[in-house]
C-alpha cells in the first residue's frame, strides 16, 4: 500500500477562508484532509484489508501472464533472472507485508 500526501488550497468550512490542506492518499484514493490552520480534519471511510487483500490478489492473480509475456520476449533473460528472483522474493514479499500491516495500523483503528 502506498501513502502519499499533499497539500492544496481548499476552502475550510470552519476557518471560512481558502487555506492549505494536508491531503492524504492511500493507494491513489483519498483518505484524509486536514486543515494546516485549524486541524479540521475529514475522513473518508475505507476498508484498507480489502484493499489489501485485492491488490494482493490481483498481483498474484496476474503472475503467470507476467511470466509468459517475460518468456515470449526473451526467454535467456528469464532463465538467467530467476535464481536471483527466487532469492529476493520472500524478502520484498516481508517488506511488503510490513509496509502494509503499518499503512492499516495507522489509518484504519479498531473500532471501540
């Protein structure tokens, strides 16, 4: 999952006037605005575990495309990449974990 924010001129509501907001994305969908001058803040809900979990499908769903097209345009190249692949997978497969598990963690509490 993939976080980026930035900032834009918005009208605020409460502050009546056009000022800078923190723009929060999550995986191209907007999460969170906050007013720089007030903190007037507006989430939008998301369910952050299913997008997860469809981005990991689609990834995995879509491998054995990515392997044929790779095998139809050069097959040595293939061949010679795969040990490395094989061994540098698990670990960014982890990292990836990670780095999502922390996404989830932050912008989607337990509900009390």
């Amino acid at each position: 999952m993939k976080v980026n924010k930035m900032e834009a001129g918005l009208y605020c509501t409460k502050c009546k006037d056009e000022t800078n907001h923190e723009i929060t994305y999550i995986n191209n969908h907007i999460k969170r605005i906050r007013c720089q001058e007030c903190n007037e803040t507006m989430e939008m809900n998301m369910d952050l575990k299913k997008d997860f979990y469809k981005e990991i499908y689609e990834r995995v769903s879509s491998k054995p495309t990515r392997i044929t097209e790779e095998y139809h345009e050069n097959l040595r190249k293939l061949l010679l990449s795969l040990p490395y692949r094989a061994i540098k997978k698990p670990y960014r497969i982890l990292k990836e974990v990670h780095s999502s598990r922390r996404v989830i963690k932050t912008y989607n509490p337990k509900k009390k």
